[in-house]
C-alpha cells in the first residue's frame, strides 16, 4: 500500500509539472509569436523616390543590381571626359565674349617721333593713357572673373550638399545619365539656377525621355524657363525599404526535463529509471513542492 501511494503521488507531481511546463510552453510560443508579428522598426534611412510630376522611375531601375566595378570605372572616365569638354567649351564662350582689349602699342621714341619734341609729348601722353586705360580694363576683367569663380564655386559647394542631403546610393550613376543628354553649358545653367539642381538633376537621370526633350533646346533662356517649369513637377518621397524576411523561430518542448534545469532532479529522475526505487524521487519532488508553496 505504501508503495502504491508512493506512486500515486509521484503520478500525481508529474501531472502537475506536465500541466506547468505546459503553461510554460504557451507563454512561450505566445511570447514567440508577438514578437514574430511586431511590425519591423523603418530603416534609419529609407528609400528616396524622386520623379517629375507624373513619371516615375521604371521597377526596372530601382530593383537593378549594382553596377560591376568596371562599368563604374568606365561612367567615371566618361563623365571626366565630359567634363573636360564642358570646360573647354565654356572657355571658348569666355574668350569671344571678352571685351576687345585696348591696345596699348610700343612706348613711342624721340626717334619715333623724327626728333619733333611736341609730337614726341603728344605721343606719350597719348600711350600712357592707353596703358593706364589697359591696367584698368585688366583689373576689372580679372575682378569680375574672380567674383564668377568665387560665386560658382559657391553653387558647386551647394549643390555638392544638395548630394548629400538627398541620400541616395546611385546619385552618381545617376547624374552620370543626365549628362549624357545635356550639352554644352546647359548643367551650369542647371547647377546655377535651379533651387535644388541635385533633386532636378536625379529625376532627369532617371526620365532619360524627359532628359533628351530638354537637351533638344538649344537657346539658354528657353532651356532655363523649361528646365524651371520641370524642377516644379518635381516631388521627393520616401518610403521603406523591402526588409528581409524574419527567421523563424522554433520552441522546443522541454518534455521531462525540470522547469528550472534542476540537475539534481534529473539525476535523481535517471537513478530512479535505472534502479526502479523511485522513493528519493518522490521525496525530493514532495520537499520542492512544499518549497513553492512556501
């Protein structure tokens, strides 16, 4: 008999862990399951859409993989050979809309002037007018050339930050794209007169039909007045990243195993299977019992 009730109770505190591990378990894939349902936290930075009124970049474009290192190298050459053309035309521009300069002439010469003291005295004062008239002329020629350098390297100071503020990974490809259709001083006129030139330029970069349409006019004030009309049109959003998806979690039952890893339960659990006597067992398991109790 006292061995039957031995077993009973023994039965009995085995029920009663089943029953806890079980309410473990629950709380546990509950646990697992809100945290697998939690919306994911945004991206630190999420994606910037840039379009121009309706248009929109192709889903070809903003799920393309990275350019190979090769393709970067050569966009990066063509984009310096651009430039290098750009420069070239600009300083053409400059030169034949430079001020006829005044001629100064050689210094006359008493000789020059067949001896003649008068006409030796007019010719002079005549040259150092011209010279100081040149000097003059030189000066302001190169104050104005250093107040547009100063300016422009301004606006490239401004749209460098427009760059970075706009926060996008393929900006140079990008730009790379646009320059493409634009010639002549027509990114100047850009760079110089949009109010976000990085934004206006990104969207032509990614219109490429837009892009040509501009480029095909020629005249600079035409091309500024539609090149404002489009910087308008254009709109910046945002808008989350695709995350990747959550690994799954697995719970684990922990069967017979004690709640709390209780080693001395289980070597007591496994002594009691080997030999058969389950009575430290039980006693062990009673005195646990009356501990959570307490």
């Amino acid at each position: 008999m006292s061995n039957q009730a031995e077993e009973i109770e023994e039965v009995e505190d085995q029920a009663e862990e089943q029953v806890e591990e079980s309410e473990v378990e629950q709380e546990e894939v509950e646990q697992t399951e809100t945290e697998e349902t939690e919306e994911p936290e945004a991206s630190e930075s999420d994606e910037v859409v840039v379009s121009i009124g309706d248009e929109s970049p192709s889903s070809e474009d903003e799920e393309s993989a990275p350019a190979p290192e090769w393709v970067k190298n050569l966009r990066k050459e063509r984009r310096e050979l651009l430039k290098r053309v750009r420069e070239y035309e600009a300083k053409e521009q400059q030169q034949t809309k430079a001020v006829q300069a005044v001629q100064v002439g050689p210094k006359p010469t008493l000789e020059g002037a067949d001896y003649d003291a008068e006409k030796f005295e007019a010719q002079l004062t005549a040259w150092h007018d011209r010279k100081r008239a040149a000097d003059e002329q030189e000066r302001k020629q190169r104050d104005a050339a250093e107040a547009d350098q100063k300016a422009w390297n301004a606006k490239l100071e401004n749209y460098s930050r427009q760059k970075a503020a706009l926060k996008v990974s393929d900006y140079e490809d990008t730009e790379a794209q646009a320059l493409e259709f634009l010639t002549g001083n027509q990114p100047q006129i850009l760079v110089a007169g949009a109010d976000n030139a990085a934004s206006l330029i990104y969207a032509l970069g990614k219109n490429p039909a837009i892009a040509k349409q501009l480029s095909s006019i020629t005249d600079p004030v035409k091309f500024a007045f539609e090149a404002g009309k489009l910087e308008s049109k254009v709109s910046i959003t945002t808008k989350p990243r695709k995350a990747a998806p959550m690994p799954e979690s697995k719970v684990s039952g922990s069967g017979r195993l004690p709640l709390s890893g209780d080693k001395k339960l289980a070597e007591l659990e496994a002594r009691a299977d080997k030999t058969g006597d389950r009575t430290e067992l039980v006693n062990y398991r009673r005195a646990q019992k009356l501990k959570r109790v307490a």
